[in-house]
C-alpha cells in the first residue's frame, strides 16, 4: 500500500535536505539533465511571456495515477530508464511551482528562478527516491524541492544574507508559519514566545523579522532629500572593539590548546574528520573522507556525530562557560 506521509518531520527534514544541497548539486545524472532538455524543447520566449509560455508547456504533460508512478519509479531504480526518469519528473513540474509560490513572497525577483531551482530538487529526488519505502514519490520530492529553492534564496536574498547558520534557516523557514499558529490560537506573536517555541534567541526572532519585512535599500542612497550625506556614512564601523578582539583571540588560542589536547584520544578516522572537516578552512566531504579510509559516507558520518558529543562533554568539563564564550565570541 502506498502511504502519503512519512515519519520525516517536515521543517527538520527540508532543513537537513538543504544542508546536503551543496554537496548533492552537481551529481544529478546525465539522463536526468536530458529530461529537463526534453521539457524545454520548443523555442525559448522572451520578456514576460516565459513563464506563461512556461505553465503552458508543463500543462501538457499528464499526471500519473498511483499504480503508474510505482511502476515507472521501479523501472527507473533498477533499469535506469530513461523514459521512465521523464514522465516521472514532467509529472510533477507542476508540483514544483506551486512550492515556489509558497516562497514567492521571500523571493520579489522572477519567480523561474525559484521554478529552476525546484527543479533541480526534484531531479535529486528522483535519484535519491527509493519506490519500495511505501512513500509517495510527490510527497518525497516536496522535501527536496523546498531545500533547493530554501537553499537559494538563502544564498542569494539580498547583499547582507538572511540565513548562513542552521539556526538562521530554521528561524527563516519556521518564522512565519510560528506566528499564524499563534495567532490562530489567540495569542499575540512577540519575538519573546516565538523564541521559545522555536529554541532560539530572542534578538534573533527579532533581527530575522527586520530582514524579512524590510526592503532594500542601497547604501549610496541620502538619507533624506535636503542632505548629500549617504547610508553608508551613517553606519557604525562593525568591528570589534580592542578588547573585544584580544578576548576573543584569547579564547580562540584557548580553544585549540584544548583540542589539541584531545587529538592524543582520537582515533585516526576520527583526528581526520576534526582536522580535515571540522577545522578545516575548506573541509572535505563525508564521501571524501570516508574513501580515504575505506569506509561509507553514512559510517563518517556517524563517527562525526559521536566525535562532536566527545568533544562538547571534555570542554564543558575543561572549560565549563565555553558556550558563553563562543556565543560572545559568534
């Protein structure tokens, strides 16, 4: 029998999907990129006429029944069919804008961007889709649908960026939704509830909201008709102050006289992933790491998890307000 839901909670499940986006992006198979060749292959319009030309171009290809998506999904998981990979992406692009509309009002820009990167989402899905798990193949793909339209919007919404941190994109994702469930149950929705609903701070309940509900505005504009002085000359310097910076050094050198420390215990596998992923400027993959020493990218990164847990319980027994000390730090 095939289910419509899954045990994923839906925001954990498209934060994590928008983590592996990065790493995921360029491996879609070829087959999959011929797919969206063969959706597109009348003559491109121009100006504003693209993405009505574009709703009428998908509006032709035919929703599948239940029986034909489970049929098509097996040929494609164990034949690599071609055909099949195409009538099961086609027959869901409509599925794709309308999750872009639901992120239209976080994204003024033309809406194909968001349209383009959903379906990237839903060509990963397709290749990461396992048929026999009892899920639909709509309601997976909306998971991976939502992460790479979420993932770019936050790479690319506005020259200061709303979201880098996994914090950052679970405030920005659940923000909104947070404040209609208050309302609808009778509450008023200040950043005080919302921070503790979410297990956030509250100065960031409240930043996020100026980001969101602000416009933008460039930083050579006057700040007022009489006047030539500029935005920009108006902003205070954002660096810390000389003490502040020698605190933080301090605690830094502090930090990684402790790490050091630790090394010794580490087994080789795991003084990898701390020195070559997790201190690394430009860390290497799960995958890059786990071909290294032979072993799956799943099996990294559950020795990843454990080491993270090693790690925060000898700090907090060395240096118990080390969180403090990284929040000030943050």
């Amino acid at each position: 029998m095939i289910k419509n839901n899954s045990d994923y909670e839906e925001n954990e499940g498209v934060e994590k999907l928008a983590e592996e986006v990065d790493e995921e992006k360029c491996s879609v198979l070829p087959v999959l990129e011929e797919t969206e060749k063969k959706a597109s292959s009348l003559a491109t319009p121009s100006g504003t006429a693209i993405l009505q030309r574009y709703l009428w171009e998908i509006s032709r290809y035919p929703l599948l029944t239940a029986e034909e998506e489970l049929r098509l999904a097996r040929l494609y998981k164990k034949y690599q069919d071609r055909e099949a990979a195409f009538r099961l992406i086609t027959s869901n692009l409509r599925l794709v804008v309308k999750i872009a509309l639901e992120f239209q009002n976080f994204w003024m820009s033309n809406l194909m961007d968001l349209i383009q990167e959903g379906n990237l989402g839903l060509m990963m899905a397709l290749k990461r889709y396992d048929p026999e798990k009892g899920i639909r193949f709509p309601y997976y793909a909306s998971f991976w649908i939502k992460a790479y339209i979420l993932k770019f919007i936050l790479d690319n919404w506005r020259l200061v960026k709303i979201g880098t941190t996994q914090a950052q994109r679970k405030l920005f994702y659940n923000l909104q939704k947070e404040k209609d469930k208050l309302t609808q149950l009778g509450f008023e929705p200040i950043p005080q509830l919302i921070a503790k609903r979410l297990n956030v701070r509250e100065r960031d309940v409240i930043e996020m909201e100026q980001r969101m509900g602000g416009g933008e505005l460039s930083l050579d504009a006057p700040l007022s008709p009489n006047t030539e002085d500029s935005f920009q000359e108006v902003i205070p310097a954002k660096g810390d102050s000389p003490e502040d910076f020698w605190a933080n050094e301090e605690i830094k050198a502090l930090l990684r006289q402790k790490l050091d420390a630790i090394k010794q215990d580490l087994s080789p596998k795991e003084r990898d992933i701390l020195e070559l992923r997790l201190l690394a400027e430009k860390p290497l993959t799960l995958k890059a790491i786990g071909k290294k020493h032979g072993v799956s990218r799943e099996r990294i990164r559950q020795i990843e998890s454990r080491l993270l847990k090693k790690i925060r319980a000898y700090l907090q027994k060395e240096l118990p307000d080390y969180q403090d000390a990284l929040a000030i730090n943050h």
